[in-house]
C-alpha cells in the first residue's frame, strides 16, 4: 500500500487575503512591514509577512486588527468563506500542535 499524501500544516486561515489585499494596495512585504512597524507590530518585519501569507506563522487578534487598518479592509474581508475554514481544520489543528 502506498502512503498517503502528507497533508499541509498551517497556522492561519488569512495569508492568502492578507497577501491579495497588500498587492491589491501596491506594498511590497517590506513597505507593509515598515507600515506595521509604524503602527506599534515593532517585531513584525518583512520575513514575518512572508510567513503570514504563506500560512507557516500564526496571527495574533491584535496583529490582525492593525493589518486590516493599515491595508484599509474590513477585518471580515482578511477572512476566506466558512465553508474553506470548516474544510482546513484538520490542518489547523495539526499545525498547531506542530
């Protein structure tokens, strides 16, 4: 029998969104991250978006309540449909407990 396919861990569920709204404004991950910066995520640099979007790092509430200000989106629309979260909690869970 043949193993099965290794499924993905990730520790978030609004890289992708993240990542769409930023290039939708026109910021690199190096002016996001000095806009982030600016706003008081002092940690938060260029290597740490890229993990954001990749869904590797998690989001903390009030990291994702800046993000949303500084991109200019309802925190709502960082989010995917509930139907693609109910169906990546296997992978949610398993990449927490990574």
């Amino acid at each position: 029998m043949g193993q099965q396919p290794k499924r993905r861990r990730f520790r978030n569920v609004v890289g992708k969104q993240i990542a769409s709204a930023r290039s939708a404004r026109g910021l690199t991950q190096e002016a996001f991250a000095a806009k982030l910066q600016i706003a008081g995520l002092d940690g938060l640099e260029k290597t740490g978006i890229s993990k954001i979007e990749h869904q590797v790092r998690s989001v903390q509430d009030y990291e994702l309540h800046i993000i949303a200000h500084i991109l200019k989106v309802p925190i709502e629309s960082l989010f995917p449909p509930l139907g693609e979260t109910k169906d990546s909690l296997p992978d949610l869970k398993e990449g927490y407990q990574s």
